[in-house]
C-alpha cells in the first residue's frame, strides 16, 4: 500500500502514555462502581472487539442500561480538505502517520459519497490509547481492539492491536490495519445515517437471539462499508495493488465469528454469531469494493450472503 506522502487528518488525538494497566485489583469499573472479573470480561470484549463497538457500551446493553447511547443524529458539517492541508507536521512516528493517511483517505471518500447526495459529512475523531483510556461510552482498554464509541463519535485504537492482527488472527500487512480503521468508519457512517439508533430500539423489543441476527447484519454492512472506501479510495490514490486487497480481504475473513470461536478452540455455534461468518464477512467486503455503491450495502434487507 503506497501510502507515503498522501493528506493525514487533523482529527487525531493521542493519548499514548496517559494510560495503563487495568488496576484496581483485576477488574474493571462496571455499573454503579461494581466490578466485573476478568473472566468474564474477556468473554464480552471478544464479542466488542469483533462489533467494532466498546464492549462496555455492549455490557450496557445486555444488562439493559445506556452507556453512551448515540445522540440524536445531528446535521452534517463540511469537512472536505485539500491534500495539503492537515499535515501532521514533523510526525517521526511512521505508525501514526500511516492511521493519520487512511483517516484522511476515509474523510476524502466519504465527503464526496455525502456530497453527491446532497449531505455533508461529519468525520469521527480517532483516538491513539495505551492500556486503558476514558469514553463516553465507558472505559476503553487494549483487549478490546478497536473500536467505535456512538457516544462521542470518535474511533480508539491502541496499535499494539497490530501486532494481535498479525501473529494471532494471521492477517498481515499495512492494508489489513487500514481495514480496521476502515472498518471502524463504516460504524461512525451508520450513527450517522441512523442505523445504530434503529439497533438501540429493536434491542428494546428483541430476544437475545433475533438481536444477535440484527448484530450481524449491522457488522456485515460496516464491512461493506470498508469495501466502498477501498473501491473510491483506489481510484482517488492509485495506491493498492493486487496483494494489499487481498490483505483486506484476509483480514475480514480472518475476524469472522467461525474462525474466532475455532481458535478459541470451541465448536462453531451459528446461534451465538453476532458478526457473522468469514465467509459472510469476505462477501461484503468485496461487495463494497467492487461495487463502490452505498446502495449495495444494504445488508438487512439483503439476507444474501
């Protein structure tokens, strides 16, 4: 992935250093200050971690309260920059600089699909975390991976997560992370369209098991979402080739719900899916890349893959 010298956002914040360990004595803050063990909290930060939305917001809604529910959609304000403005100026940090280049790219992308239907675009921020750092959706930590919280529309990342995508899950290579961040858009594209607020009140009416259904088809749809960014971004940049899709499609595949529970060693559970298949997950990636077209992603009318 040629990424070098392309625009880098301004949305970035980093709050690497400011955080760090778990504390407290192997738990975390949880509902009133009790606390959850880290058993059990390993279990629902899977599940988050896959969603692509803090898992507290996640331990909210099981138990039935809000921990950051989205905010009523607001209008869009214009965000469309030039390349050269943004620059992080003087960044060393080459890891950085890659996640300021594909936020950027995201903005460029999803400014034009906004603007030529009449919208604008609001970017989420991105925060750059290590160990454990404060939301608005409850406390974000490293075992989560990434993740999107509605309730500040903001993306946290701790990139020690790369090192998880590659030697555990397999899935290598610059384009694989930018997948992820990719990804992690299409969730910020969804409260913005209103998707997640719709999510919020079937989660009201449904059974755990008609909601997990709903779950996949939202993160089906969010990588659909990644396939677009990658098809516009492309013709924009010119800047992957025939191995650095295959990187991102590696990556969907390698965080399907199957593939998950085979390397925890269990049985594939079709019931329990809440974020579909790899093979599911492949299918609308490549929906979204070759198609380019919002139009296609819609994932809960289309049962299919």
């Amino acid at each position: 992935m040629r990424w070098e010298n392309e625009r880098e956002s301004t949305n970035i914040e980093d709050r690497r250093g400011n955080g760090g360990g778990l504390g407290g004595g192997g738990g975390l803050p949880f509902l009133g200050g009790g606390r959850l063990g880290l058993g059990t909290i390993a279990v629902i930060l899977v599940g988050g971690w896959l969603l692509g939305i803090n898992p507290l917001t996640l331990l909210g809604l099981l138990s039935g309260t809000d921990m950051g529910t989205p905010t009523q959609q607001q209008s869009y304000a214009p965000q469309q920059q030039s390349r050269q403005q943004g620059q992080t100026q003087g960044s060393s940090d080459p890891a950085k600089r890659f996640v300021s280049v594909v936020l950027g790219s995201t903005e460029d992308v999803w400014s034009r699909i906004f603007q030529a239907s009449g919208a604008r675009y609001t970017p989420p921020g991105l925060v750059l975390f290590t160990g454990r750092t404060a939301t608005a959706c409850g406390t974000g930590v490293t075992g989560a991976g990434p993740f999107y919280c509605p309730g500040d529309r903001k993306i946290y990342i701790d990139l020690a997560f790369n090192s998880i995508l590659k030697n555990q899950l397999g899935a290598d290579g610059d384009t694989a992370q930018a997948y992820v961040i990719a990804h992690e858009v299409g969730h910020h594209i969804q409260n913005l369209t209103g998707t997640l607020q719709k999510m919020e009140e079937a989660r009201r009416r449904l059974d755990a098991r008609s909601y997990n259904a709903l779950s996949v088809r939202l993160e089906l749809q969010a990588d659909c979402y990644a396939g677009i960014w990658a098809n516009h971004s492309q013709k924009a940049l010119n800047w992957f080739d025939a191995n650095d899709i295959a990187e991102a499609m590696n990556a969907a595949s390698a965080v399907g719900d199957d593939a998950i529970q085979r390397k925890a060693g269990g049985s594939v559970n079709q019931e329990s899916f809440t974020h579909g298949s790899s093979q599911q997950r492949l299918a609308w990636f490549r929906i979204g890349y070759e198609s380019g077209s919002v139009q296609k992603c819609d994932t809960f009318a289309n049962q299919r893959p």
